[in-house]
C-alpha cells in the first residue's frame, strides 16, 4: 500500500509522508539538558507532532546507549481528578508498561506487583522511579506526555513526588524528566479538592527551562507534500504551495489533513494519473472546514475559556491595542497554537481565521432565513445592494437580542454580519477575512464564481466589505474608512467596494442609524457607505 498523509495519532515513515521528526527539535540542546541532569518542559499544541518527536527521540537516546530513555503517555489518569490514589496508580501502571513495551523491563512490573498498597500512595510514584533507576545499568530519562491533562490534587501529587526526588538524580532517580504537554507548567492552574488554587511553577520549581515544539517551515510543507508526488507520480499544481502555506502556517495537522483530503477524501483524485488543480486545493479547504473535524472541534472549544476570550476577542473587534491584554492570556493563547505574536499579534493562520468565526456564529447561521437565490440575478451576479438593504433590515430586527447571546460580544456586528453571508455565500464563492489587533476594522473579500461550470477558471465576482464601529464622529469614521476600503478594495483587485458603520451608541434611534450614502469616489474607485 502506498504511503498517505497522517492526520490521526503518531506518524510511522514507513506509513506516512513525514518530516523527519528529530529535524523539528534541536536535539542538541535537549542532549546537553539531559547530560547537565536538568528537568525541563517540551510543549506544543496539540496536533503539532509532538508524540511523534519525543518517541523518535526515545528511540535516538536509546540507539545511542548512554541512557535508558522511556515515553509514558499518562493522558489515562485525568479522569481521577482529585481521587490521588486512583490517578497515582495508573500513573505507576503506565510507566512499568511502557518499561515493558520499549526497553523489555519486566521488573517495573513486578516491582508494582508486589509493592501495590503497601507503599503511601503520596511516595508511591518517586519509588518506582527510584526502584527503576536503581536497577538500571545505565541513567535513567522519562518523558512523561500529556502531564497537563491531569487535574487537581493528582497533578499536585505527581509534581510533587518528582519534585521530592530530584534531589536523588542520578544514581536513585532520573537523571532528567521531560515534562510535555500543551501547556508550559508557569500556565497549570491546578484546582486542589479544597478549592485551594496551586499554579504549576509553585509546585514544579526545579523546572531548569520550556521547550517549544514548532509548526513546519514553508519549505518542510512543500518538501512533506512533494513526497506524494515522489511516492505515486501524481502531479501538484505549483500555484498550491502559497495558498497551503498561507491557509495553515505549517500548523502539521491543517497540512496532513488537507493533503489526505485532495489525495484520498477526494475520489476522483485517487485516480493517480488526475493531476491535482488550485481548484481541487479550494474545494479540499472548504470540505475540511465544514467537516468540524476533531481537531477544529477541540479549538472551537477553547474559545470558551476566559484567558481565550480575552486575546479573541480584542483580535476580532479589533478595537483595543497589544498592552491592554495581559501577558500572561497573550502567551496562553500562543502556547495552544490559536495565535501568533510575531511579527504582530494575529491568529495564526487562514484556516483558523475562517474557522473562528465560523464557529462563534454557527447556531445564528443556520437558523437565518434568507436564501442563496434571492440575492441571484439573471446573469448569477450577487446584487450587493439589495444583500445589504436586506441586512439592514436584518440587523434592526436581531442586533440587539443576537449579539446580546453572543460569546464574543465585542465584536458582535462583525459576527453577525459574518453569519449572515455565510449563510449566503457558504457553497458557491468564498469569504476571505481580515482582521487583527489595533485595526479597529475588519475586512471582508468575497469571491463569487459567476459561472458554476467554469468556477475559479471562470469569471469571477470580486467584493470588498471594510466593516467598522463609529467611535468618533461620524465623518472622521468615513474619511478613514474610505482610505483604508479603497487600499484594501486595490490590494484584491475588487470590483465593488462597500464601508460598512455599526453605529452602536446607547441611545440612537434605528431609524438614524440605518442610512445609506451615495457613492464616493476616492481616485477612480467608487464605494458606497451603509450605516447599521
């Protein structure tokens, strides 16, 4: 069987189209942290690679024969919460298992066997690794995987018993342990069973440094992609690989999953002689979008959490600048792999700025009534004016009940009006979103093929929405606002241009806020302006 793109679990190169994994890590620093006996964090969000690396690296430790290095995934023990003996012991089990399946040790086994309930639970832990090291001819290194994905007093009890043993390394404990997981452990806020709040670094302070797990180069997601082509002779349109890398930023799992679409997902391009089109590319996007796969599932949900919303939020609305967020959110936020801080505060990459807010919008969307047809013409154009006058209307009658349901009230308009052409545009063109911190606008492009034959090849409909809130005067709003939709209408090369103002001050009457101008000129660009 030929190889395929991974988008589930550890990558095998025997399998799968890899980049090899000891290439994304530097392994010399984690080798000279290993030889200085430090303890230290290796995170990344999930779904970067980051299981594949530590066991590859396992494995590069254990070839080497200065160490016996061992991975244990103790993801199992999170449903143990706070009952510590529950979580200790499948912690313990875990190792001695993971003992036996890598190194073939059988005695962790036994060791556990004989010892279970004679040992504290609260020392049971820093025995066996004791137990282990001392038996062991060589030093002993644990990479302990998924460690933030416990919760409450059996994380503290695990922290604290590697902790009580460092002191022992290397002779009676490991001489490193590599803590890995999403988070960097400065960001545990670990919950005790007696609402006592402990922060990882208080119970972990013999962490020496972080790590941080990357996304792909531009160059590795070409290189990962062109081994399809190495592998079945099929041909990839050279136009793909910007687009790829401005859709996923070298996110592993966006790049994995979009190649296992267009290759697999899609039947027509299983056929190995079909060479694969810009056209296939878009197409493979939009289904991965739609398909709320586990992974966007997983981010989507982390919009709910409160150091989230707060960076999100400020993103989306655009209102607010870089020091009003704190640090700590900013840094939270880039650990899970939602945003980017250099060189500027975004959300990391195209696909998730589509996904975002998508997914904040996704119960309004479905339940808009307005239909794809109504806003056709004859000749399949999209009539702008009338979509725009029907939301006007839209927005007068749901504004204030909607956005007021709303998560992300902040950039509320912005959403709606998001939701609402989704529920238009969603399966015959596309919306292309720009938005960040500091702009105080968004940017909406719309490409609509007129032709659903001819698609992309075909002519197309290029439409520019510059959306901002009025915070000053209204013409001070305009003049800006015509400035910044003219570059942007310029930079698409569109073919309409519109400035969108949510005049949301307390107070106005609907009837003074829903206007539309006439159409401005700014050089040979004309725009029209609609007051919501």
């Amino acid at each position: 069987m030929e190889k395929f793109f991974n988008n589930a679990g550890p990558s095998v190169p025997s399998k799968h189209y890899t980049i090899d994994p000891l290439q994304r890590i530097d392994v010399d620093n984690i080798e000279a942290l290993i030889a200085q006996e430090r303890y230290f964090v290796l995170h990344a969000p999930r779904q970067t690679g980051k299981t594949t690396c530590l066991l590859e690296l396992m494995f590069h430790l254990n070839k080497q024969a200065n160490y016996h290095a061992l991975y244990a995934n103790i993801e199992a023990a999170q449903i143990a919460r706070n009952e510590v003996t529950r979580g200790i012991n499948t912690i313990a089990s875990v190792i001695s298992r993971a003992a036996s399946l890598y190194l073939d040790n059988q005695d962790l086994l036994s060791w556990l066997e004989a010892y279970h309930g004679k040992i504290n639970t609260d020392d049971l832990l820093s025995s066996l690794l004791e137990h282990w090291t001392k038996q062991s001819e060589k030093p002993t290194v644990l990479f302990l995987d998924e460690v933030d994905a416990l919760v409450g007093d059996t994380l503290i009890s695990l922290l604290r018993q590697i902790r009580a043993g460092y002191a022992q390394r290397p002779t009676a404990f490991p001489q490193a342990i590599i803590l890995c997981g999403v988070r960097d452990v400065r960001d545990y806020r670990i919950h005790t069973q007696h609402q006592e709040i402990i922060t990882g670094g208080s119970a972990f302070n013999i962490k020496a440094k972080s790590l941080r797990l990357g996304n792909l180069t531009e160059s590795e997601v070409r290189d990962l992609w062109l081994q399809h082509t190495a592998e079945t002779g099929q041909i990839l349109d050279e136009t793909i690989f910007p687009q790829l890398w401005e859709d996923t930023h070298g996110q592993p799992w966006l790049v994995n999953a979009l190649g296992y679409e267009l290759t697999w997902d899609n039947k027509r391009l299983r056929d190995r002689n079909v060479p694969i089109t810009l056209e296939d590319y878009w197409q493979a996007k939009e289904n991965l979008i739609q398909s709320r796969a586990t992974h966007l599932d997983q981010l989507t949900d982390k919009l709910k959490e409160a150091r989230v919303h707060s960076v999100i939020s400020a993103l989306l609305s655009g209102k607010v600048t870089g020091d009003t967020i704190p640090t700590d959110d900013v840094q939270y936020v880039v650990d899970l792999g939602l945003i980017e801080s250099r060189p500027q505060l975004r959300i990391s990459n195209r696909i998730y700025q589509e996904v975002i807010p998508r997914e904040l919008t996704w119960t309004r969307q479905i339940t808009i009534a307005h239909e794809q047809s109504w806003y056709l013409t004859p000749q399949r154009h999209i009539d702008i004016p009338k979509l725009l006058s029907a939301f006007q209307q839209f927005f007068r009658e749901n504004a204030d009940a909607w956005i007021e349901r709303f998560d992300y009230k902040e950039a509320g308009p912005q959403l709606l009006l998001q939701a609402f052409l989704q529920r238009i545009i969603n399966g015959g063109g596309r919306i292309n979103r720009e938005y960040g911190l500091g702009r105080k606008r968004t940017d909406l492009f719309i490409e609509w093929p007129i032709s659903e034959e001819d698609g992309y090849y075909g002519a197309v409909q290029r439409i520019v929405f510059e959306l901002k809130i009025l915070y000053q005067s209204l013409e001070s709003t305009v003049v800006d606002g015509l400035k910044q939709t003219a570059a942007y209408a310029e930079q698409c090369g569109a073919d309409e241009a519109h400035l969108l103002i949510f005049d949301r001050r307390p107070g106005i009457a609907w009837d003074d806020k829903i206007w539309q101008d006439p159409a401005r000129h700014v050089g040979q660009r004309s725009i029209s302006i609609w007051g919501m």
